[in-house]
C-alpha cells in the first residue's frame, strides 16, 4: 500500500530529482513565476514553500540549511531579503499553481507556478520555461534561414514516372 508516500519520482534518480527541485525553486525566487509541466510544479509547490518558511525565520541556522538545499547563496539571500518579508503576515499557501493548456509538441500539461505575495511580472518580462527534449527537425528549422533564397526561387516541376517512359519511347522511334 502507498499510505504516506508523498513523494513524486518524476521518472528520475533521487539525486537527479533533487537537483531538477532545487534549481526549479530557484528560477521561481529570481523570476517569481516559472513555467512547467503540472506535475513538476506539484512537485516544486512543498519544497518552496518549506524554503519560504526557512526564510520567514531568518536566522542563521534557516540560512544554512536553505543553502545546503538550493546551493545557491544569492538565491538564497534574495529569498530571506525580499521574498519571505512580503509572506510575512501569511501562515502557509505561499504559491500558488494556475493550469495552462497542454504543450505544443508533446500535449504534456503545463502550468506556472508562482508566489502569491509577490507582484505578477509584466507580460514583456522574461518567463523561465523547461526545456523540452530536442528534436532533429529544430535543427533543420535553425537551418532553414539561410537556405530562404533557394526556397523562394521556383522549381521546375518533375514529370512523373509514366510521361518519362513515354518520352524516351518517343525519342527512339
């Protein structure tokens, strides 16, 4: 039975899963919104918000571990310095998850996760996204600029397979 067994495997190793965690809560305290696929973001909506609460405490204990976790010093202090003062007067719920509609190339549900306390960016702003597996047709549409002028120009149309035989019959009576 899986009674209590809150954690997401997301189809990786824990080491893996736990580098994906710490760096997605660190795009959403620089960005203060990420957008990712709805299962990341239910797996980034607890480890966030245990983060927040470190910073709400501010000591330098909270410092330290909020630092083992993320491994990043000035994400963390911007955490501690400009995130968790705005969550003060909250007790929990510091996130906030909206659902999106399914991604272009492989239908995956998508979602941005985001503190609720902070000011939502402006719609020119920067939106940190996952990136999605490359495919081999990226790399043809990277090179399909500099082909523009060969693409433009017109190509005699082929003749089919049958007006050819009939030709060459022709040609050797």
């Amino acid at each position: 039975m899986r009674h209590r067994r809150k954690t997401v495997k997301l189809g990786r190793s824990q080491a893996h899963r736990d580098a994906l965690l710490a760096n997605q809560v660190v795009s959403l305290i620089e960005h203060s919104r990420i957008k990712t696929t709805l299962a990341k973001a239910k797996a980034v909506r607890p480890f966030a918000e245990k983060l927040l609460t470190l910073g709400k405490r501010g000591d330098l204990h909270a410092r330290r571990l909020a630092i083992s976790y993320l491994g990043q010093k000035e994400a963390v202090k911007k955490l501690f310095e400009e995130v968790a003062p705005r969550a003060a007067a909250r007790n929990g719920g510091y996130t906030r998850i909206v659902k999106l509609g399914p991604r272009q190339s492989d239908s995956a549900p998508m979602a941005y996760i985001e503190w609720v306390d902070l000011p939502a960016p402006a719609e020119d702003a920067v939106v940190v996204e996952d990136a999605k597996p490359a495919k081999k047709s990226a790399a043809k549409k990277a090179a399909a600029p500099a082909d523009e002028a060969a693409a433009e120009a017109p190509k005699p149309a082929k003749k089919p397979a049958a007006r050819k035989k009939a030709d060459k019959a022709e040609g050797e009576e």
